[in-house]
C-alpha cells in the first residue's frame, strides 16, 4: 500500500511506521520538523532495507491548516498513488494544565478537533478521487464519556469520535474505509511523568493491533483490547456515578 502517514516521528506513529514499512508497504512522512522528518525517514529505509529517500517527507504542521493540502498533495506525488492515511498526531496536556492556560486549551481543542477534521477532510476527498483507500485516525478513550480528568481532551477526542464514525457511515459503500483508534495509557513521550495506571502499554502493542484493523477495515480499536470491555461498562454506567468517581 501507498500510506501517508502524519505523526510518524515519535510514539505509537513511529511504531506504526515501522510495522508497515518493514513488512513492504511504501510510506511518506508528514510531521512539522523537516528535520525529525528526515532523520525518521532515514530510520525507516534502514530498518527495511530500502534506498535512501525512498521514504518521502514534507513538512505539515495541525496548527496551520493552509499547508495541508499542500503536504497531501506532496505526499500523492511522492508516493506516486495513496491507498492509505493514518493520523497520530496529537496535543495532550492535564486538565489542570489546561484549566490554568486558556491559551492552551484553545490550542489542544484546535489541533486535536477542528483542525485533525480539516485534515481528514482533505484526506478524504483525495482517497474518494481515487475510487476510496483508508484513512485511520488515533482518537481515545478519554472521549467515550465525560470524565474528570480530561474533560477538555476527551471533548475534543469526543469529537473527533463521532466524525469519524460519521464519516465511516456515508462513505463506506464508496470505498473509503475509516478507522477511528481508541488507545487507552500508552507509555509515550505523551505520558511521560502521568501516573501509570492499570493495562498501560508499549506503543509496538498497539501498532499490531492498528496494522491489522487497517487490512482488515474494522471501523473501530482499541488498543490494548481491554479497554474495549472496559469502556462497556463506563459507558453504561449512571451520571451520578461518574460524578462520585474519579475516573
Ligand atoms: N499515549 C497515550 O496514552 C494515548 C492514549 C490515547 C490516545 N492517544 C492519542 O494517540 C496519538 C498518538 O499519541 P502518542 O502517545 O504516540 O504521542 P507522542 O509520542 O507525543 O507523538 C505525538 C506525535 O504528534 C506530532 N504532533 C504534535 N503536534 C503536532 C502538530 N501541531 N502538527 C503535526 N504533528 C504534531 C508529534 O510530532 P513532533 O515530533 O513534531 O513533536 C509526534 O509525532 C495522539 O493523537 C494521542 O492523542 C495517546
């Protein structure tokens, strides 16, 4: 497959990254450090045993959606096609961090909602152009349900939830495949410094199970599977419960 892939530099995108790459598919990187891009690109040509700049690069940036189509289009160009684009770039900060800095919630809502969507938008009407592809974003968990301690991340996860879902509804049976990612704690850069808590995993975990729901087009994962029973029960569970717990 032909992948355009933004988020590739660090965490589950880089592990994601290198699943795809090293069992044949063909990847472009889009992130906003040309530098880190290359350097990543150079990582993933090795580990495949590719020629250098077989893997493309170009710089694309969710805090300026002007550059997107451009980036999208470099990326097609690249590739020379595009079957697939996966999203796993994203902002986090806690709730406090947030709460202290409007500045930066605006940001964090931006990024991880209006724009993430403004990308996929794009995203979408190049694969569909194409007779359909898949185009597979990183939501959360922290969006299944209205919970303390990422009231503003998991509403703009929340969000970016319920497009995809939407989107995975109408174009579906024209060939464009959507898959929303809901990892729960994943020991990353994003988390480094959080409290673990219980089923935390490595990013590699959660690249099998991304690469897999991609060939096979589920609409929904999580990662690790757990979380899907346990988000079961939280979304069963009454207002009032949820208001006493800390979850
Ligand atoms: N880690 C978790 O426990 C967890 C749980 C649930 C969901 N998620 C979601 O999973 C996804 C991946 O998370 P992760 O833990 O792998 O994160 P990570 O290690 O922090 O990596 C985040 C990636 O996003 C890129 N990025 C950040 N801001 C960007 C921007 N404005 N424009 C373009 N790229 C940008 C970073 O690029 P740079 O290299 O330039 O910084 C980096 O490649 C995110 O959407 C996150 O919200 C994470």
């Amino acid at each position: 497959m032909k992948i355009a892939i933004l988020g590739a530099t660090k965490g589950m995108g880089r592990a994601v990254a290198r699943r795809l790459v090293e069992r044949g598919d063909e990847l472009f990187l889009l992130g906003r450090d040309p530098e880190d891009l290359v350097r990543s690109a150079r990582d993933l040509e090795t580990r495949a045993g590719r020629a250098s700049g077989s893997v493309g690069t170009a710089t694309c940036d969710l805090e300026r959606p002007e550059g997107f189509a451009a980036a999208l289009a470099a990326a097609e160009a690249g590739l020379g096609g595009l079957n697939a684009v996966v999203v796993t770039a994203g902002l986090f900060a806690t709730q406090d961090q947030l709460e202290a800095d409007p500045e930066l919630a605006r940001r964090l809502l931006t990024v991880d909602f209006a724009n993430t969507i403004v990308f996929c938008e794009d995203a979408r009407r190049r694969l569909l152009a194409r007779g359909g592809g898949t185009l597979c974003v990183f939501s959360s968990v922290a969006g299944e349900r209205g919970r303390k301690p990422v009231v503003l991340y998991g509403a703009a996860k929340a969000g970016l939830s319920r497009y995809l879902e939407g989107l995975d509804h109408k174009f579906r049976g024209q060939g464009l495949r959507t898959i929303c990612v809901k990892p729960g704690f994943v020991r990353t850069g994003m988390t480094a410094g959080l409290p673990t808590p219980p089923f935390a995993c490595e990013p590699d975990a959660v690249a099998v199970r991304v690469v897999r729901a991609i060939d096979r087009g589920s609409p929904v994962v999580y990662a690790p599977g757990i979380w899907g029973l346990i988000m079961l029960v939280i979304r069963l569970l009454p207002r009032f419960v949820m208001r006493k717990i800390g979850f």
